[in-house]
C-alpha cells in the first residue's frame, strides 16, 4: 500500500440556495464565496503538499472542462476527473473513484472530500487524517465528526462510541437532521458530532462494504466503470450502465450499516455554505456587522450580505438582509429565510 493519500474532490451538487450567483452552468463549488479561490480550488489546496497524490474528481459532464480550468489557475494537475454521465448521489461517486484507485494502488486510501465545503483550520483536517490513518489502514470506514457549534437542524449527527485509538471512536449510529429538540438534547450528551459528509476510507475495504450492503450499486457502477472511455485525464463511465446505478447517499449504502465505522472528531473551522446567511457568517463583517463585496453605500444598515457584480447597492435604514446582484438577477431577502431561496428557483421560468 502506498504511504500516500488519494483525494477524491465530489463535484456535485446545484447550490440552488445561492442564486442567482450559483447557477446550473457553474455552481457554488466553482465560485469565491469566502475568499479570492473559488470552493473547488480551496479544497484541491488542502492537499497539494506532502502525503498526498495529486486529487481523483468526480463530476457532471457540464462541469469537467471548468474544473480543469480551475485546478489549473492553481497549478494542480489531478490524476484523473471522473465525469460521470448522470447524477446518482454520493455512493455510486464514491464507487468509481475506489475502482480507478484500486487499480493503481490495491489498497490505497482515499480521502472524500465535498468540493463546496469551507475548512478554515484545515491543518486540523490534515492532523485528523493523521489520526485515522492506522485504524483505516486496518479496514474500518472513517468519516469525520465536525464540533458542533449549536443545536443545528439541517445537518445530521453522529454519536461517539469508545475510543478506538486516541481521537478516533467506534461510531455507534447516526441521526439524520432532528428536531430542534432533540438535537439540544444529543448536544447535551456530549457524545454527538455533526456528518460532515467527509470520509478516510480503504478503497478496497468500502469497495467490500458496498458489495455487502448495497450490491446493486456495485454491480451497475462496477460495469459501468468496466467500460469506461478513457483520454486526456478523463474517465467516461458507459452511459447505458450506469443510468441503472441506484441513486443513493454513501451514508445510506454503507455507512449507517456496516460494522467497522469510525468516527473521528474534529474541530476546524467547517461549514458547507449552505445559504447567503452561511456566507454573511464568514465576514469579514465591517462594525455593523456588515459583509459587503462590490460597490454600495451604506447608511443606517447592519447584519446585512451585499454582493454586487457591477452596478452600485444603496442601503438606507435596512438590517439582516441579503442583497445579491448579478447581471441577469437581483435577490433581496430577509437572512433568517435565506435557506428558502430554493423555493425561488423553483419558481424560475425554464430557461
């Protein structure tokens, strides 16, 4: 087995709770929302250096030739990009990543990462990874348990059993997004961390999971994978076969499943920016508690998002508002409902 790392960069997803700046044709991933990189290239940064190989992607055809683009801008060159022909959720994607590795390293170890998540300690990440390294390297599943930071209700949990190794825990079930209630109560506990939705895996050991616990996925992916066009870096899966794979979450295949599931704590700095009031949280907020990119003027205004892409925001007596300008759109909403900016989209007329 090699010492080094594979990091497989999920590529998916629409980020419909960012329009009108994430759209179909580049979504939040590709966009910097929180500094001068966009999501994608922060992420493949993580581990450009050493203990790494170069990132596995995978993607939706539309966005192949952005994410050569941008890992390119950033002098990242990845070992391959995985397109796959349509969208079957996390587990299939974790599949065809584990099958390209398995056939350069036989027991190589990946690193899943979501290309649209923000990590600002990600030295902690790296020291996490560290952590898990030897417990994974034996055949557990790990995922990472992120310090929670309140009684959220849009994420799901895990709950720590005893301790494996030092700072890595045997996970003994996972909650899918409760109640308010009851995630004060599991924060009250101490025993439980937020899923987010980050994984140390054998490639090997999930590929044997998978055939365990969702073998219909295997099988289809596995065929699809098998007859795979290949050139320029690229991975084309066979469009016929993998239009059968299920679509499903890798927490739903294997790891709310299998036996061997660990669960590593870690407190860096996470967020999956998942709404304008998520991208306010990152500032940096002016006295007023302001966060403001493009041109505005602003009076009387405060806890507001304004991010303009050209013409000039005027503010006047205004609070906890988000206000986002782009060439085709403008959003103006109140920050406690910016999770409802789907709802908008989809209401947009085709096209």
């Amino acid at each position: 087995m090699s010492s080094l790392i594979w990091p497989v960069i999920l590529s998916g997803g629409a980020g419909t709770r960012l329009w009108p700046l994430s759209l179909p044709a580049r979504p939040k991933q590709f966009l910097a929302l929180t500094g001068e990189r966009s999501m994608l290239q922060e992420t493949a940064a993580r581990t450009a250096g050493p203990g790494f190989h170069p990132p596995i992607l995978v993607c939706g055809a539309p966005h192949a030739g952005l994410i050569t683009i941008q890992l390119d801008e950033i002098g990242v060159t990845p070992a391959a990009i995985i397109v796959e022909p349509v969208a079957r959720n996390t587990a299939p994607a974790i599949a065809l990543a584990a099958l390209d590795i398995v056939t350069r390293d036989p027991n190589g170890i990946m690193l899943v990462m979501p290309s649209d998540h923000v990590i600002d300690q990600p030295t902690e990440l790296l020291a996490a990874v560290a952590r898990a390294a030897a417990t994974v390297a034996d055949g557990w599943l790990a995922t990472f348990g992120i310090a929670p930071t309140g009684p959220e209700t849009g994420y799901g949990y895990i709950e720590l059993g005893e301790a494996l190794v030092a700072g890595v825990h045997h996970a003994l079930r996972f909650v899918e997004k409760p109640a308010l209630a009851d995630a004060k109560a599991m924060l009250a506990t101490g025993r439980f961390a937020w899923n987010g939705g980050l994984f140390l895996l054998r490639a090997d050991a999930f590929l044997e999971a998978l055939a365990d616990h969702a073998p219909n996925v295997l099988v289809a992916t596995r065929a699809a994978f098998a007859a795979a066009m290949r050139g320029g870096g690229m991975i084309h899966p066979e469009a016929a076969s993998f239009a059968t794979v299920p679509s499903i979450s890798v927490d739903y295949a294997v790891m709310e499943k299998a036996a061997r599931v660990a669960v590593v704590p870690v407190d860096m700095g996470w967020s999956d920016i998942g709404s304008w009031h998520a991208v306010r949280g990152h500032g940096p907020a002016d006295a007023e508690g302001n966060v403001v990119r493009g041109p505005a003027v602003l009076i009387d205004t405060r806890d507001t998002l304004i991010r303009s892409d050209g013409p000039l925001v005027a503010t006047l007596g205004v609070e906890g508002l988000v206000i986002v300008v782009t060439a085709g759109a403008v959003l103006v909403a109140n920050a406690s409902r910016s999770q409802e900016v789907k709802d908008i989209v989809a209401r947009l007329p085709a096209g």
